[in-house]
C-alpha cells in the first residue's frame, strides 16, 4: 500500500498573489479612514466646547452667580486669542470678562489641534452666564479644516446650545 504524503501550505507566488491584493484593498480603505479620522476629530473638539459651555451654565445655576467661559491662550488670563487656542472656565465675581482676585477658576480646556481653526460669527472673546442660565450673548463657533465637513455649536439668547455639523470648510 502506497502513502500519499501532501505537504500542506501556500506556494511563493500564492503567497504573492495575497500580499498584492490586500495592499490594493488598503490602498482603497486608507483614504477614507484619513478623513473619517479628522472629521471625527473635529467633531469631538466642538463636542469639549460645548461641553465647557453647558458646564459654565450648570454651575451658574448651581452657585447662583456668574460663571464665565473666555479666550486664554496661556490658561491663566483670558485674552483674544481665539476660542481655538484654549479657554477657562471662571466663577466671575469681579469685573465680567476678566479674572480678578476674588474669581475662582473652575476649569482650563487645553487648545485644539494646529492643524484645525475655529471661528466665531462675532468678536466675542467671552460668554457670561447668569444664574438664570441666561448668556451674555449669542454666539455661533465653527471649528474646520480645510476640505473636510466642520462641526458648529450655536449659543442661543435663551441659553440653548445645540452642536451641529458645519458643511464643508473652506
């Protein structure tokens, strides 16, 4: 009785064959997981924004006094730097806007990626909420990159904040 002895395994040129299909399929699949990545990146930086603004109402309400959100680019004072560079977050005894001697910081949100800008719809460099929940003022910022869908969020008169997607940045 004869043995039939099969050698189990790929040849050299199977083995090829399956490298060369699956550095094509990646080819396709890396494109788009580039872009789903910033867009996604973008939308969580919006969503730490609105977070620090419906933060500063809460504590309004809770505290009953004015908590400030403003522009800091070296979180200790705020500035005009732009609300992408960083912000804090304040309880705002003093004068409104400004961190005075008796203000308590409540938070310090670090600044979004460089390659990203975010921009608001006016010169606005803070929002002041009353214990009322009540804003300062209104308020649209947009955070993009260019060639990619940006995310928004909307502070509206009544204290609102909705977060959005942008469309496409420019």
């Amino acid at each position: 009785m004869l043995l039939h002895h099969y050698k189990a395994g790929f040849t050299l040129v199977e083995l090829l064959i399956i490298l060369a299909i699956l550095g094509i399929i990646t080819s396709f699949a890396v494109p788009s997981y580039t872009g789903f990545m910033t867009e996604n990146r973008l939308s969580n930086q919006n969503t730490t924004l609105m977070l620090d603004f419906i933060y500063a109402r809460g504590e309004a309400a809770t505290r009953g006094n004015r908590v400030t959100v403003c522009q800091s680019s070296d979180g200790a004072s705020c500035n005009s730097a732009g609300w992408g560079a960083g912000r804090i977050i304040f309880v705002d005894n003093g004068t409104a806007g400004s961190i005075d001697g008796s203000d308590e910081i409540l938070r310090v949100s670090a600044s979004i990626a460089s390659q990203d800008s975010m921009s608001s719809n006016k010169a606005d460099t803070y929002i002041a909420y009353k214990p009322s929940g009540v804003p300062s003022n209104n308020l649209v910022i947009t955070t993009c990159k260019s060639g990619y869908k940006g995310a928004k969020v909307t502070i509206y008169p009544s204290g609102r904040i909705v977060k959005d997607t942008a469309g496409a940045c420019s």
